[in-house]
C-alpha cells in the first residue's frame, strides 16, 4: 500500500499571516489614537466653552447714567418751553375773541364750554342757584346732553359749596370725583377742578374742567377764559359788536371794525391842529 504524498503549504504563507496580524495592529493603533485624540479635543472645546461663558457672564461695560449732559439739554428745553409758551398765548387769545364776538349769553357760554378744551380734557357748566346747581352743557364726557339731567343740592359737591363761598378756583376732591362718577358714569376718575365763572345776583355760574390721565388742565389759561367770558356777560349790553381790535389776530381781521373817535388816519399834525 503506497502513501499518500504530504502536502506542504508554500514557504510565503507564514509571512502573508504575519502581515495581515502587523495591519490588524496598526489599524487598531490608529483608531485608539484617533478616539483619545478626538476626546482630548472635545475636553479642550468644552473647556474653552466655559471659559468663554464666564468671561461673558463676568464682563460688565461701564455705561454712562446720561449720554447728554445737563447743558446739552438746557437749549433744548427752552426752546420747547417758549415754544408751548408762545402756542398757549395764541390759543388764549383765540378763545377771547371768541368769546368777546359772542352776542348773547348763551352764545357766551356756549364758546367759553368749547374753547375750555383747548386747556383741558373735558368740561362742563352749571347754572347755580341758592337751592341747586343745575347742568347746563358739557363736552368731552361722552353724552353731552345728560349733564342737563345734573342736579346738585347744597352739600352734594363741597367744590361747588366752596365756590358759593368765594373760593375759586377749587380742586374736586375725592368724594366730589365720587359723586361724578355715580351722576356721570367714568366722570370721576380723574383730576379735576371747578372754575368760578361769575355769580349775578340769585344767578351764579360755574364751570367744572376736568383732565384725563396723561391729559393737561391748564388751570391758569382756564382762570383768564373764565374771567373773560365773566366780563362779556356783564358788558354784554354795552359793547359793540364784533371782536375788539385788541383780540384780532392775523386770521381774524374785520373790515367791519369802527375806527377810533376823531382820529383821521394821514392826516398831519397841522391840519389835526387846524380842525381844533
């Protein structure tokens, strides 16, 4: 019986082994070295990340309390302020030609209710008598025909009871703004004041003006209107019609004014002297 031939493996196997094994080595070397390389610079960013959040946390720029400075904004406000000045004066005198132009007493204070608004939020009158205050006309309260309804007994406003007195002008009180409110619903929810118009005999007028939050109630324009339209009701009779020269403004001229008594515009002193 004749054996069979060994088979011999060729002599570059072991060495293709060895070289697959080396490779294996290398490459698993390079994945660890990535991976820890990898990692570290992970570290590195997170660190640096919060560094950089408490660098950001901690740093706090000096800021100025005002960029402008008190002189940079005097001339500014006088401006504005002669500014309002001059505006408010032209509305002053507006409002008294007008009135000085009504020709009766009611037209008189018909303009003073309107005209109250230019320097306030609302406004209203009333007719006073010894037993009661009754409302005459209101503007700006939402319905201006209720305030008609208004009564107020003696005692009901200690503004109006003040005014009977003499006081004026007088600022609505709580209880006052209260006692609005109930008679004119949203009227007594902010600051107020009552005006003394003029009081005639057993006839007496006020006006109550009245501001709205972030308003104005210029009570010292509203103190000169009221005066003002106290005067033309007493010289109602006596005056002339149409607007006094005195109160004309640009766009309120008359060709309908009476010139002064024995005054001859271009005339020469001689002649003026002649004629007497």
């Amino acid at each position: 019986m004749s054996e069979s031939p060994e088979v011999t493996q060729p002599p570059e196997a072991p060495l293709l082994d060895q070289l697959h094994e080396l490779d294996r080595r290398i490459t698993g070397s390079v994945e660890r070295v990535v991976r820890e390389l990898h990692h570290e610079l992970g570290e590195r960013v997170r660190r640096s990340n919060q560094e950089l959040l408490r660098l950001v946390e901690e740093f706090k720029p000096e800021i100025p309390s005002s960029f402008l400075a008190s002189t940079d904004l005097t001339p500014i406000a006088a401006q504005a302020g002669s500014s309002a000045g001059r505006r408010a004066v032209h509305e002053l005198l507006e409002a008294a030609g007008r009135i000085d132009a009504a020709t009766t007493q009611a037209d008189v204070l018909a303009v003073l209710i309107e005209e109250a608004r230019r320097f306030s939020s609302r406004a209203a009158f009333f007719l006073t008598r010894p037993t009661a205050a009754r409302g005459w006309a209101s503007r700006g309260f939402g319905s201006d025909t209720a305030i008609e309804s208004v009564e107020v007994e003696p005692g009901g406003l200690a503004g109006l009871d003040q005014l009977h007195l003499g006081h004026g002008p007088v600022e609505l009180g709580g209880a006052d703004r209260a006692a609005l409110a109930r008679w004119r619903p949203g009227a007594g929810r902010r600051r107020g004041r009552a005006d003394s118009v003029c009081r005639s005999g057993a006839l007496g007028r006020c006006s109550l003006c009245r501001s709205l939050d972030g308003g104005s109630l210029e009570v010292g324009s509203l103190q000169l209107l009221t005066y003002n339209a106290a005067l033309a009701l007493e010289t109602l009779t006596v005056r002339a019609p149409g607007v006094s020269p005195t109160l004309r403004t640009g766009s309120s001229q008359d060709g309908g004014a009476q010139s002064l008594d024995a005054w001859e515009p271009g005339a020469s002193p001689a002649s003026t002297g002649a004629a007497a």
